[in-house]
C-alpha cells in the first residue's frame, strides 16, 4: 500500500508543534512553512477516503443522470456501436446498485492479487526476516557509503510496507551515528528513501499488486482482454531505486550536509542515553536465518529456472511463452509462496517460528492488519463499478483523447500533465492506491487512445504518488519522522523537517521524470512484456 493508506498516526501526537526560536525563519522557508500550513488544513477537511469514494458516487449519479438526460455518446474505442452514457439514477441503475455490489467487490482486480501476495509478506514481517534484512542492510556499512547505504535499503524496505518507516526512520539514525556522523541526516536520508522514493523498488512489493490491479481495471475500458501484472514495471522500479538512491545519496553529501552543519548548536546526542547501537547488530539465531533464508531463494528461484527450460513445461505459456507463463500471470501466488517461505525457514532458524501453527497464525495477523485496506476496496470497487457502467470514464476517455489530438498534444507532452496533476493532488490525498483508483479511470484508456500502452501511465503515476510524500504534513508519517529527529534535536518542528526534506523531494521529482523520459526514448521495456510504447 501507500505511505498514508495506514489507517492511524502512528508516534507522536498529529498536531503541528509550534514553531521554536531555533527554526530557520528565512523568507523561503516562512513561505514554505505557510503553503504546508495551507496544505495541511485543506486536507484535514476532507473526509476519510471511504467516505469520499461515497461521495464520489453519488456525484456520478447525478452527473451521469444529466448526462444521459442530454444523450452524451462517444464512440466505442473497439469499433462498435457508440457509447451512450447510462443514468445511476434509473430504475437498471438502481437495480444495478442493489444487485452487483457483490460482484463488484469480490471481482475486484486487486483484492485476491494483495491478499494472496500479503499472506505470504505476513510470515516474512511477523517471523523478523525483513526487519533482520534491514537492518542488515545498514549494520556494517563504511562511512564513506552510509547514504547510500541506508537510501537504497530504504529502496528495498519498500516490501514491508508501511513497517518501513517504523523500523528504518530511527535505524538510519542510528546507523550514521555509529559512523560519527549526524543521526539527523540519517533520519532524513531514510524517511525520504521510504517515503518520497515509495513506488521504486528493486524487488516485487505489495504496492505493484495494488496498483496493475487498478491499472488492468482502467484498461478494460478500451480492451476487455488487457492484463496488467505486478511485474509490469518492474525494469522501471528497479533502475528507477538505483538512480533514486544516488540523486539522494548526491544532495544530502553537497547540500543537506553543509544544512545540518550550518544549524544553530544544539545537545544532540544527550551522553547519559543509550545509544542503542546494538539495535544495528544482529544476534547469531538471526545472522544464521538470513543465510539460510538466502540459500532457500537461490534454491527457489533456481528450481523454478530449471522447471522453465524445457519447451513443453507446464510453467511456460502457450507456444513455449515465457512472458505469457503461469509464473509471470500468477505472480502473485509463486511470491506468496516464496515469502511465505523464505520466512518459515528463517525463523526455524532464528526461534520465531517454533512450531507449523505459527504459519497460520502469522498470516491471521496479517490479515488483520488488512481489514482497514480492505474497507476501503470496497467503497473503491463500487465507485468503478458505477464508473464503467455508467459510460461516463469512457466517454471521458474518448473525448479528452480526441481533444488532445486536436490540439497537437503528444504523449510526452500529455505525461507532463499528468504529472503535474497527480502530484498537486498527492499533496492533499496522500492515499496512493485511492488516488489511482480516482484518476486512473480516465487517464489510462485516455492514453491508450493515443497509443500510450497502460503499463506506461501506470510508470509515470508511481513518479507523482511518491515525490511529494516526504514534505506533505497530510502524511502521518511525516509527523512521526519529526518525533523521531526531536529525539536528537529538541528544537525541531516542521519548518526544519521540511527544510531538510524538500530538496530531496523536488531532486528526486526532477530526476525520475528525466529517467522516464530517456526510457520512453529509448524505447526500453518497463517489465517482462511491458513495452513502454
């Protein structure tokens, strides 16, 4: 999921501290101070997304009730007959309300993909390997390589979800103290990896299960047959994690660095505390977990390889098809499997997996941790529902993309409008998958008709749902970051968080939508079978 899809603040109280004398006033962080002000009022006012999808919908019944009135049309993308809007406010589109609400959620397309994915990231997270792989990640690591250290492992956190910020946020601090260099930096390095980079990962997350779910729903607007999997953007995720890490590792080394410095002074590190160093370091149980846990990937992935060589495999597609294979179709359930896995055999290993039930009981209180998510499909999966059946997206869909063909706009040039939308908006709706949900509808089959494969609005999407998370106060994590740089610097409030953190967010803006670009150039796929044109 999303940094904010989170149902509660976690840490310290929601509320805006007041501003310290210790603050840097200057006349472009007062201003910035005043827009995140701003911000942060207009988004406390709007209700809880479950609601808002309630809302949403009945806006399309009358929307789609004046429509119908006026006989809106367009014509069918797939070459039949034209698409006449259809009114909610009928006596079909009530019966259509009452009856396939059922359907409507339990067809779904992201539902049975996270929860099948999550079943088995529960065991992973609740037997310790991936707070055990995290901290691995930034124990050892030498001073001249912490940033990038702790960045890219933030890259990679991004597959425990929102656990990420609760365990790597106070470990880079950690982690550049025990270097000898400012734990303030470290916080911000890590809260900005997790948050602003959140949609880059070198490796599959819950995240991509949610987001090709709702990308494949947009896309059957225009074709019923197209198929969005996980690992669609993957090629992307992955270069895009590197390049992230070094843009992050490169402003805090020539900017930031000199920032923290420049602070008025302050008792950061108070002496008669623990410094919890040994937070870093892992006990033997759980260095022996990892090593076998590593082995038991080798061999997985290994077997599944070996399995796909011959022609006739029943793990390769029809004609012998490896992009058009089970594995790659059903990638939800072989990465279920495997974290399952993966976290059954580390803790054997390290003591938190004592007997067969506690496999069981883990994916429970996963689960259980899903209910909020969960919730919310469901006000989700009716308002598209109401979407397609309506006509109205299509519609939409139809006429924005003729209008852009009128007025000469391109793809390219499309994509920076999409850009620039999608990323004011995740300022005030910090729900990623409730913001793709929203806008995905009219801006996917939209660019399908312009020859934008789905899998590329779906790329430049996670670009705007991430930058902007590390300087919105809407994001309850942004206040726990705060809490946790309080425990160094006592005067710091949200003018100093943001000063830290909005250079990195508009660098790693400016650089992901520069790599986006140079990948579309270049014509270089987004995933196994994901062209990017």
């Amino acid at each position: 999921m999303s940094p904010n899809d989170a149902p509660t603040t976690p840490g310290p109280s929601p509320h805006r501290p007041p501003t310290r004398p210790g603050d840097d006033t200057s006349a472009a962080l007062a201003g910035l101070l005043r827009l995140l002000g701003a911000i942060e009022r207009a988004g406390n006012r709007l209700p809880h997304p479950f609601w808002l999808f309630g809302i949403l919908s009945a806006l399309l019944a009358l929307v789609s009730w004046g429509l119908a009135a006026a006989d809106v049309s367009a014509p069918d993308p797939a070459g039949g007959k034209d698409v006449v809007v259809r009114s909610l406010v009928s006596v079909d589109g009530v019966r259509s309300m009452i009856t396939d609400s059922v359907t409507n959620y339990a067809t779904f397309p992201p539902l049975g993909t996270i929860l099948v994915v999550m079943l088995g990231v529960a065991v992973a997270d609740r037997s310790g390997l991936l707070t055990a792989m995290l901290r691995a990640g930034v124990g050892k690591v030498p001073a001249r390589w912490m940033t990038f250290a702790v960045a890219f492992t933030a890259m990679v956190s991004h597959i425990a979800s929102d656990a990420a910020y609760v365990v790597l946020v106070p470990l880079g601090g950690l982690a550049f103290r025990a270097v000898g260099r400012s734990p303030v930096l470290g916080i911000v390095v890590a809260y900005v990896g997790v948050s602003a980079g959140y949609d880059a990962s070198p490796l599959i997350t819950p995240m991509d299960a949610v987001l090709s779910g709702l990308t494949t729903a947009a896309a059957h607007t225009v074709d019923a047959g197209y198929s969005v999997t996980p690992l669609s953007n993957y090629f992307f995720s992955l270069g895009s994690s590197v390049v992230l890490a070094a843009v992050i590792t490169f402003v805090t080394e020539k900017v930031l660095a000199k920032r923290v410095a420049a602070l008025p002074p302050e008792a950061e590190e108070p002496q008669d505390e623990d410094p919890g160093l040994g937070e870093l370091e892992l006990r033997p149980e759980e260095r022996r977990g990892l090593r076998r846990a590593g082995v038991t990937l080798l061999l997985f992935l290994g077997g599944i390889v070996a399995a796909m060589i011959p022609v006739g495999s029943p793990l390769r597609g029809e004609g012998g098809s490896i992009v058009e294979s089970p594995v790659l179709s059903g990638i939800a359930v072989v990465l279920g499997v495997l974290f399952a896995l993966l976290g059954a055999v580390y803790g054997r290993a390290a003591g938190t997996v004592r007997n067969s039930r506690d496999i069981p009981d883990f994916m429970a209180q996963g689960m259980r941790e899903m209910a909020p998510i969960l919730v919310l499909f469901f006000a989700i999966s009716q308002f598209l529902a109401y979407f397609k059946w309506t006509g109205v997206g299509q519609v939409l869909a139809v006429r924005g993309a003729d209008l852009l063909k009128d007025l000469g706009v391109t793809g390219p040039v499309a994509f920076l409008g999409i850009l620039v939308v999608c990323t004011v908006i995740n300022l005030v709706m910090t729900s990623g998958s409730a913001m793709w949900a929203l806008v995905a509808p009219v801006f996917v089959p939209m660019l399908m008709l312009l020859d934008v494969p789905p899998e590329a609005t779906q790329a430049l999407y996670r670009i705007a749902d991430s930058c902007t998370n590390a300087i919105t106060p809407m994001s309850a994590y942004f206040i726990m970051a705060l809490g946790f740089l309080q425990r160094y610097r006592r005067s710091a409030g949200i003018g100093t968080l943001a000063s830290l953190t909005l250079p990195l967010s508009v660098a790693m803006l400016v650089a992901w939508t520069l790599l986006f670009y140079a990948w579309w150039a270049l014509g270089i796929p987004l995933g196994p079978g994901a062209p990017v044109r």
